[in-house]
C-alpha cells in the first residue's frame, strides 16, 4: 500500500476521533451556553442550596455508620511523636550458605556450609530441614534451598 496515503488516512481517522470524542464528552456548560439565545444570560442556581448552619452538619457526621462522634479524637500530629509505634520486627539474618561438594547417586546428598545452628560442614538430603532452611532439589550442578521466605539455588563452590 502507499505510504503516504496510509499516513493521510491515519491522520484523518485520528482527527475525526478527536472530534467525536470532544462532542461526547463536552463540558454541560458549553452546551447550555450554546443553547441559550445571545440576549439571555445563562445563570447556574444549585437545585438544593447548603445548609446556612454547618454545624448541624459536623453534629450529624455523615461518614460514621452510627452518626455519632468518634471516642478518640484525631490528632496527627500525635501520630509523628517518637517511640508511639511500636517497630516492626528485624527481619531474620540470611546465612550465607555455600555448598562445597554434591554426592551424585540414587540418593544425592550434599555438603552444605552456613546452616544456622552449626559450626561445621553438613551433609544434607533432599527433604532435610535444618535451621528454618528446608532443601528442596538437589542437582548435579545445585542445591535448592528455601527459607526465611527466599528460595536459593546454590551451585558448587569453585576453587579459585
């Protein structure tokens, strides 16, 4: 197809979506002014005026179910004072877990270092939960462990 004449009737079906866009959606406003005849003036007059007293307004409180005030009374900047909230609770250390070798068989294990609660090297099977860490697979190449709400897939430490 022609190039140009794909771009002139993008461009003419865009300004007719334009167009028929801002006569759906014109301001009421515009509409009633170009309705009136050019002598009257066109005046807005609310159909229910607001209450000359507000304070029967705040009396009822509109947004509480049982219109009734609230017991406390809101005072934000009493929110900002130091030491109001408590502090959410320090997330758990991540250990830092290191797998130094895998035993490859029907029933792979693997040697892994950094579990909480030990010192030392642990050999670990698939379904072992140890510390709060639970190994989900282990692959001659890796080792999936989850905990702590992470999931890590370890591989094999490399000598440097």
């Amino acid at each position: 197809m022609n190039l140009p004449l794909l771009r002139l009737i993008t461009v003419a079906l865009g300004l007719l979506a334009l167009m028929t866009s801002y006569w759906l959606i014109r301001p009421a406003s515009a509409v009633a002014v170009a309705a009136a005849p050019p002598s009257a003036s066109v005046s807005w007059e609310p159909s229910n005026p607001a209450p000359s007293d507000l304070q029967s307004i705040v009396h009822r409180d509109l947004f509480r179910l049982a219109r009734s005030p609230a017991a406390i009374l809101y005072d934000p900047l009493a929110a900002v004072a130091p030491g109001t909230f408590a502090e959410p609770p320090a997330a758990p250390p991540r250990p830092a877990l290191v797998v130094s070798g895998i035993l490859w068989g029907r029933s792979p294990s693997a040697v892994l270092e950094g579990v909480p609660g030990t010192d030392q090297a642990t050999l670990v099977r698939p379904g072992d939960t140890l510390g709060g860490l639970h190994v989900l697979r282990i692959t001659a190449a890796a080792v999936t462990v989850h905990g702590y709400d992470t999931t890590w897939t370890i591989s094999v430490r490399q000598p440097w």
